[in-house]
C-alpha cells in the first residue's frame, strides 16, 4: 500500500475517531502494528483562524509515522490554507473527510455534505491537492442515504482531482453508525475506479479484514470501532491477510498492562483530567473479562492516573488470584466467549 511516495508497512489501518484517535491513542496502535494512523477531523476554519484548540488535535510524536491529518471545511481558498499548515506540521498525508455526518459539520456543507456536490467537491479536493506536495487521500461514505448511494461516482470525481487513494465508510449518512456496513459498495468503488481503495465499516475481528479483502477487492483496510480496548487487533488482522497464524488474543495481564501503559501517556499529556479521559479506554480494555463492572464503576470515580493505576492493579491482582467464572450471557460470539473477549454493557458508545 502506498500513498504516492509514502508507502505503507502493512494494509490495516487505524481510521480517524474524534474523541479517540489522539497521540496516545495513536503510539498505541503503531506499536500493535497499525500501518497508518490518522489525527481526529480538523476544522479548516479553526487552522486557518490559529485556534490553539485546532492545533492541539495536531500534536503528535514521530513515532507515530506514518501519519495523517484529516481536514474537513467545504470552501476550496480556505481548505487549501490549512492544507498547507497541515503540510507545515509535517504530516506524512493530508485525508479530506467527506463523511462526517454530525449536523454542525453538515450545516457548514462540510463532511458528507460534500458528497450531495460533486462540483464544490472537485473544486475543494482539487484546492487542496495544487496547495501541498505531500499526498492527499479522501474519506468518504456511500452517500447521503441509501436512495443516493454515489460512491462511485465521487470516487471517480477525486481520482480526476488527483487523491491518491479513497477510503470508504461503507455507510450512508442517514444511517450514522448503525446497522452492518453495506460492503458491496466498496466492491462497486472498487470496480469505478484505479484509486486504491480502503474499505471501511465493521471489521471487528482479523477475520474480518480477510473477508472484506476477499469479498471487495479492496487494497487496505481501516479499523475504527474494533480498535477500541483492542490494539491487538491490527498485528493479528495483518497476519492473517499474510496468509499467516494471527497469533494469540492478548491475556488479562496483557491487557491491563497496555491500559496502564496508555494511561501514562495520556497522563504525560494531559495531568489529572488523564483519569477521566481514560474511563471509557478502562472500560474497553476490560471488555468481557471476569466482574468488570466493579472496576468500572471504581475507575469512573476516580480523579487522578495514580488512583486508577491502584484500581487496575488491584483488579489485575484479583484476577489472577481468585477462579474465574465465565461472565454469562456477555461474550459476543463463540471465540469471544473463549478468550474472554465479549461484549458488555461498560463500553460506552460511539460519541457522534
Ligand atoms: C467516536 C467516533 C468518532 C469518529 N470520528 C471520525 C473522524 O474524526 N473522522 C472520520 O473520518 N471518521 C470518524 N468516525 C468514523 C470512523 O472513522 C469509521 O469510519 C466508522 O466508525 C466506521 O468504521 P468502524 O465500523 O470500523 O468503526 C468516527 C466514528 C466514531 C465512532
């Protein structure tokens, strides 16, 4: 997989998640094996205006390479201008999002508003790509509803603009983050278009990414929701498209340990606030395992990393002293249930 001349170590690839996907969010990932990890959606507007807020969501380390910013704005002078501050901050890639179907993004025909102009569409995509020299790549969806499913049609709107690939969320607007992913259309942009293509939507298990590569042709594959408490999932995905073993799932310890891990760096970052921006992480990481739920009501409690490091060591400890039964009626699927691995009410849900 490549992206002009920035080529990639694999084909799975972290999407971009407002509210998640910060820096060590990321580092996370890219330790786990993620071949590409992205910054949460940027408003041009706030670039272009020096809003420091704007900018935060900008940070990141070099270890995180490669890496792309993600910008969404629908006016082509302004796009263009952040464009290249992107560029300046020295991302790897530049992804335009014309996905996004929060109402605040839509009222400024931005995110998957783009997709109902294909015109403003080229002329933006086309801004963006004559501003910078480094790659520039488009996040789309299958349309606006499932009535006006364009997909194709905007793919072969941003090949002419001159994107490098186009990574499908293989969700219509209307239907948000609901429902299954309707995959075959990532087949259809497939077959529209010389683009590489990224598909999107669903792929919660290295089963998964098999499948979506078999059953759409499409040439890489991005995680959103699946990577949740669940780096694991980028290296085993990966190996399994090699053909190869994916690999064991992560042990209770190994687990707790990564949050712990995640929880430092956040701390590093962000101080006291870490312990409360790491209560949904805490919740996905504990995902399914033995009697989470009083951890979790402990961890949403807590005010400080030093306090929820003592929650999750302690709950570590109980773990491995005490038998564990089978938590009922929570695992997910058959291999789930086996690893410990289930779903449970703790995780809280998406946030747009
Ligand atoms: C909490 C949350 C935040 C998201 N933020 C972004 C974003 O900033 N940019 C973007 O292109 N997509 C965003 N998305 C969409 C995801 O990148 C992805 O396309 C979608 O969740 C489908 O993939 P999945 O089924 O693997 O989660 C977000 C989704 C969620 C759930």
């Amino acid at each position: 997989m490549r992206a002009g001349p920035v080529e990639l170590p694999g084909r799975v690839l972290l999407s971009p998640l407002c509210g998640v996907t910060d820096s060590p969010f990321r580092r996370i990932a890219r330790r786990h094996g993620a071949a590409m990890v992205f910054c949460e959606m940027t408003s041009s507007d706030g670039l272009v205006r020096r809003n420091p807020k704007t900018f935060e969501l900008l940070e990141y380390r070099p270890e995180e390479r490669p890496i792309g910013a993600q910008l969404c704005g629908s006016d082509p002078q302004v796009m263009a201008d952040a464009a290249k501050v992107c560029e300046d901050l020295g991302f790897d890639t530049l992804d335009l999002n014309y996905g996004c179907p929060v109402r605040k993004v839509i009222a400024r025909d931005a995110g998957a508003a783009m997709l109902t102009d294909l015109d403003r569409l080229e002329r933006v995509t086309s801004a963006v790509v004559n501003a910078v020299t480094i790659p520039v790549t488009a996040k789309i969806r299958i349309g606006w509803d499932q009535n006006s499913t364009n997909a194709p049609d905007v793919a072969r709107t941003l090949e002419r603009s001159g994107v490098k690939w186009v990574a499908v969320h293989a969700r219509a607007r209307s239907e948000k983050f609901a429902g299954h992913a309707h995959w075959e259309v990532i087949a259809e942009v497939k077959r529209s278009t010389a683009l590489p293509v990224i598909g999107n939507g669903d792929v919660k298990e290295p089963e998964d990414a098999v499948r979506m590569v078999r059953e759409t042709g499409c040439d890489g594959v991005m995680v959103g929701r699946g990577s949740f408490g669940n780096p694991w999932l980028f290296r085993r995905a990966q190996r399994l498209l090699d053909g190869e073993d994916p690999g064991p799932l992560p042990s209770p310890r190994e687990r707790i340990e990564t949050a712990i891990a995640h929880l430092h760096d956040l701390a590093a970052r962000k101080g006291d606030y870490a312990a409360i921006l790491m209560r949904k992480h805490v919740a996905w990481y504990v995902r399914g395992l033995y009697d989470n739920s009083t951890l979790c009501r402990e961890v949403n409690h807590s005010e400080t990393p030093a306090e929820t490091e003592a929650l999750l060591l302690r709950y570590l400890e109980k773990l491995e002293s005490e038998p564990q039964p089978v938590d009922q009626g929570v695992a997910e699927s058959g291999e789930s249930e086996r690893n410990g691995r289930g779903a449970d009410a703790h995780g809280p849900s998406p946030a747009s």
